[in-house]
C-alpha cells in the first residue's frame, strides 16, 4: 500500500483495522495497532517523503500476529534512541509517535540510516 497522500492516511487506518479484524484481535489490540500503524505512515509521510506499507499475518508456536512493515526512502533518522524517546520531535508535533508506536507493539525494530530511508517493522500478536 502506497503512503503519497493524506488520503492514503485515512486508508491505512482502514485497511489494518480490517487486518486486526481478520487476525482477531478485540477492540483494546484493535486500537493498539491501529494507532501504531496510523503513527508510523504519518512518519514516513511526512518526514519520508511517502512510503510503502506491507501486512503480513506472521504465526509463532500456534499464535497468530499482525505485522506491519513501512518504509520510506527520506533522510533516515540520525539518532534512533533518541528519536523513541518521549518528547523527541523534528516538527510540529508532541514527540510521542516513534516511542509511542513501539510500546503499542510486541515486537519493534527500526532500520535506518543518514540518506538511507527508514524501514520500521512492527508486529503484535494475538496471544502473547
């Protein structure tokens, strides 16, 4: 799924509800991943340029998850550690979105580098 427009925001919100659904996830992980997933497309968008976001339906010792991986070709992020914390911010926003994303998650890893874009693999998984 193409991240270009702020349109493709709103269809990002909609297609990983419909993937939490799918998974099933109740209402609270609903909301976990959807917000998660809606934090990290607005990064990649704005501060990436756009990007790509893929779904994936990972399974481990008979548990389901959810796995979003977005990816930007931007800047990249000079400090990842202090880019997760709290308060952090390269614009107008409260700093919360990296940091935020990755405690909504269960499993979180950042890939990046100065001019090398950024790639954030998320996942969460229906039982922990």
């Amino acid at each position: 799924m193409v991240l270009a427009t702020e349109e493709d925001l709103l269809t990002v919100r909609h297609a990983v509800r419909a993937a939490t659904l799918a998974v099933g996830f109740g209402i609270v992980d609903q909301t976990r991943v959807v917000t998660a997933a809606s934090e990290l497309a607005r990064n990649a968008y704005i501060h990436g340029g756009g990007g790509v976001l893929t779904i994936e339906y990972p399974r481990r010792h008979g548990g389901k998850g959810l796995r979003l991986t977005i990816s930007d070709e931007g800047p990249g992020i000079p400090d990842v550690e202090a880019a997760l914390v709290d308060g952090f911010t390269t614009g107008a926003g409260l700093g919360h979105g990296l940091g935020g994303a990755r405690r909504l998650m269960d499993d979180f890893e950042v890939r990046t580098g100065p001019g090398a874009g950024t790639t954030v693999i998320a996942t969460r998984w229906v039982n922990r």
